[in-house]
C-alpha cells in the first residue's frame, strides 16, 4: 500500500518524502511543478537510497488523478498541494480559490471512488488570523485574513462535511506555524521563486550576497522588543508530524485539528542575532513600516499534538538558523545549481 503525496516536489512536501521513505512507506507523488523542481525528488532518492514514483500532473486534472489511483493501491493521502502566498492570493484570489480548493474537491471525489478515505491536510496558523492572545490553541476562534487564509479555512469546513456526510473518512487537519529550516544534509531546502516574502529565505538571501538587506516590518509591536513574534518549526519536525498523523488516522479519529508549531515565539530581531550567531555572518538590516495584515504576535501551544499524536519539536532556533543556512550556503540558486 502506498501514501499519495500531493505537492511533494514543494518545500514542505520533499522533506514528508524523505521522511516516509526512511520509515519504510511505499510514496506516490503528484505535482504540477508549479511551484517546485523535480530536482527536490531526485535528491529524496539519492539521501534515501529509495525510490519513489512520481506523476507530473495537475491535481485539477481528473483524469490525471483517477490514473493515479487506477495503477497504484493509494492506502492514505497527504494534501500539500496548493498556493500558499499570502500577498499574490489579494491579487488572484480566484486562481488561489480554484487552485487549493477545487483541487480539494476533485481530489476527495475521486479517493471516495476508489474508497480511500484517510487525510491528512496541510491547513495554518494563517486559520487564526490575528490571534486575541497567546498561545494559540486548536479551538480559537478562526480570522483569516487574506484568500489565501480563507481558502485553508474553508477547505477545513469542506471536510467537515464530508466526514459528516460519511463517517469512513478519517482526517487530520495540521495548521502549521512558520516552517523554516531544511534538512541537515544540505541538499534539500526551500527554493523560492523570486524575491521572497518570508522572513527566512530573506535572511539567507542577504547573508549569501543575492540581497542587500533585509527591511525588518515595524518595531513598535506590543512584544518584548517591538518586532513580530512568530512560533517558527524545523521543517524536518513538521515532516515527522505527518508521520505522527498517518499513525494517527488508524485509530479512526473523525476529524481533527493540530497544531504543529514549537511553542516558543521568537522575535525578527531574536531571529536576525541567532543566524548571525550560526552563520558567522552579519545580517544588515533596516527597521521599516509594519507589513499591512501582519500580527504582532503568534504562537502555538502544541499541548493538542504531543498528548494526543506522541508530537513535539525535537529541533531550536539555532538548528533552524544553521540548517537554513548550509542549505542556501551550499545551493545559492536553490535547485537550479
Ligand atoms: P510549496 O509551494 O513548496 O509546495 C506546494 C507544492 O504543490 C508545489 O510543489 C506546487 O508545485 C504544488 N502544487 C500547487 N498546486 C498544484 C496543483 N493544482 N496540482 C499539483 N501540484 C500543485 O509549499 P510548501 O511550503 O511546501 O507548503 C505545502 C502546504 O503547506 C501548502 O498547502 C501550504 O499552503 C501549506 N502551508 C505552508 C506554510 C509555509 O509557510 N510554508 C505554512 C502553513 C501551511
Ligand atoms: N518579516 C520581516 N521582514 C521580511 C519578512 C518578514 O520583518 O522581509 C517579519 C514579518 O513582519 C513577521 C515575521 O517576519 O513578523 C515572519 O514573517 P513571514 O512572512 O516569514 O511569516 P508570516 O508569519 O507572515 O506568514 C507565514 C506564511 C503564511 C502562513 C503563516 C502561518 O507566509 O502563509 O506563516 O503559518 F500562513
């Protein structure tokens, strides 16, 4: 039997590959390469010594994924496939619409065909909006924000339903904080397009020279030195996460929501000193407006999945700083050198 990664080419998707390979799972990949390089997948293989098999398809291609399901024996599916970028998702809020949830609704149709019915969906923080306090549990109020946000929103009630229309499905739901990091090897990371919009990948960008410095968004924030707060998690600890939730849809949960996020809420400044601690590299930066949209401060408590998933994040600020930073180190032009 073998799990069906959608979007597995992507960021968050390669390091869940590698991880379900080294666990021993048989993996099917589907991924438009929209926003990712096969390369990624090469690499899993190559640091796994496994294969995986890989179909470059668009998951709003029925056809596509009904093949997918028809020549392999697909036994649970995890949902990473998506756009994910907040400001872009103002601009074509129906592309990001059709994109994640139309996807979604093709996808579930047609496991229900082929009788799957075992999920996990890639949901976030980003569900919460702008939390009223932290830390931020599973049971908050939900405030997206932006389409992007709302479309993990509604994909969440879209499930929902479908469980209650039909109690075979078995979901987990994980809202992910700020995944950051890459694997320890180098030779996986994040690889995005363009300038880009997180916090992360700008810092890294700017240590290897390709910016020359980072804009911090507001200093004024109610937090303890004025820049936002955010729960940022080592990508391989959320990769073990989905691991947890796979062992997790065997007890038949219904539905259920977690939180993956550390815990801890860190600074941009807490953020910027520990990189140039890990890097050996100084980090220019300059303090400019808030970024519209942003919290002040967001936080997870991860109490939800370490009691009930046997969860929690192995990995700290410094491993997500120097990880980060071998990966671009090693790879300055991400997958393309
Ligand atoms: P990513 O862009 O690196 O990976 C998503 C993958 O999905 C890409 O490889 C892309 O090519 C593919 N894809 C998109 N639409 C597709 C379609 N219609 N058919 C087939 N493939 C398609 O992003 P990521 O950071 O790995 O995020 C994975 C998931 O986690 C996304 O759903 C994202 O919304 C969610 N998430 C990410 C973050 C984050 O900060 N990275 C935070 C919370 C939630
Ligand atoms: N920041 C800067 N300068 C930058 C980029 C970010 O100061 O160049 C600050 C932001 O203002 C924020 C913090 O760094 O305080 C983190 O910002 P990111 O853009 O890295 O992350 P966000 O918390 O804004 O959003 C991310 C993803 C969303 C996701 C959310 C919760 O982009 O898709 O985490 O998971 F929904």
């Amino acid at each position: 039997m073998s799990i069906l990664v959608t979007g597995g080419a992507g960021y968050i998707g390669s390091h869940t590959c590698l991880e379900l390979l080294n666990a021993g799972h048989d993996v099917v990949v589907i991924d438009n390469l929209d926003n990712s390089k096969e390369e990624s997948l090469n690499r899993v293989q190559q640091l796994t010594h496994k294969k995986l098999k890989f179909y470059h398809n668009d998951l709003l291609d029925v056809t596509a994924v009904r093949r997918i399901f028809k020549e392999n024996r697909i036994n649970s599916v995890i949902h990473f496939a998506g756009l994910k970028a907040v400001g872009e998702s103002n601009q074509i809020p129906l592309r990001y619409y059709h994109n994640n949830i139309t996807a979604t609704l093709i996808l579930c149709a047609v496991m229900s065909e082929f009788n799957v019915f075992n999920l996990v969906f890639s949901s976030s923080a980003t569900v919460y909006g702008d939390p009223a306090r932290v830390p931020v549990t599973e049971d908050f109020p939900f405030g997206p924000t932006n389409p992007y946000g709302r479309t993990k929103y509604m994909i969440e009630l879209i499930l929902r339903d479908l469980y209650a229309s039909n109690p075979l499905w078995n979901i987990v739901l994980l809202r992910y904080f700020n995944p950051v990091g890459a694997h320890t090897s180098g030779r996986i990371g994040e690889d995005p397009n363009g300038i880009p919009n997180n916090l992360f990948p700008y810092i890294t960008q700017v240590a290897v020279g390709k910016l020359e410095s980072l804009s911090v968004f507001g200093n004024n924030y109610p937090t303890h030195d004025g820049t936002g707060v955010r729960d940022y998690i080592h990508v391989v600890d959320l990769a073990i996460g989905h691991l947890k939730a796979l062992q997790k849809l065997k007890e038949n949960p219904g539905v259920v929501a977690y939180n993956l996020g550390t815990g801890r809420g860190y600074s941009v400044l807490d953020v910027i000193h520990t990189f140039e601690k890990a890097s050996g590299i100084q980090i220019p930066y300059k303090i400019v407006d808030r970024r519209p949209g942003d919290a002040a401060s967001c936080y997870a408590d991860p109490g939800k999945a370490k009691q009930e998933l046997g969860w929690s994040a192995a990995k700290g600020l410094h491993d997500m700083c120097a990880d980060s930073w071998r990966w671009q180190s090693d790879n300055p032009d991400g997958y393309e050198d």
